[in-house]
C-alpha cells in the first residue's frame, strides 16, 4: 500500500491528486500524479474490501433473540437505513 496508512488519508491524498490533473500542467507532471493516483485508487479499493469483509450484520429471529452472520454484498442487495426516532 501506499505511505498513506488510513482510508481519509488515503482518499484525501487522491481529491488532491484529482485536483492538480484538472490544473494546466506538463504532461510529464500529469503522468506521474496519475500514476499516483491509479496507486492510490487502488489502496482505497483495498481498504473498502477489507471493511465490507469486517462487516457483519445482526439479525433478530421471532423469538426475540439474535444472531449475527456474514454481510455479502451482492448486485441485488439494497442496503435500508431505519431510523428508530
């Protein structure tokens, strides 16, 4: 992985990376942020999978009591956030 050791560090390097290929600059420079970037976009992609691996997601069952499995991400899951309030 990169320098960075943290997710928002290692995004917040990315926003400005993006942001210094959106400026008028040699494409000398620009290859070498981009480069940095892909390495960048890359470690962020590890950080999110090794979350999404981490998460997990408890269920209650009709008797009242709880139980926690694995959270899989599929293309037909839809996250619902419920607000108790």
């Amino acid at each position: 992985m990169s320098k960075s050791t943290d997710f928002a560090s290692t995004l917040a390097e990315l926003e400005k990376v993006v942001g210094q290929l959106d400026s008028d600059i040699p494409i000398e420079k620009a290859l070498t942020l981009f480069e940095r970037g892909m390495q960048l976009s890359n470690d962020c992609e590890k950080f999110l999978s090794a979350a999404e691996q981490k998460v997990e997601i408890l269920k209650r069952s009709a008797n009242g009591s709880t139980t926690v499995e694995a959270f899989t991400l599929s293309t037909e899951t839809t996250v619902i956030l419920e607000n108790d309030d």
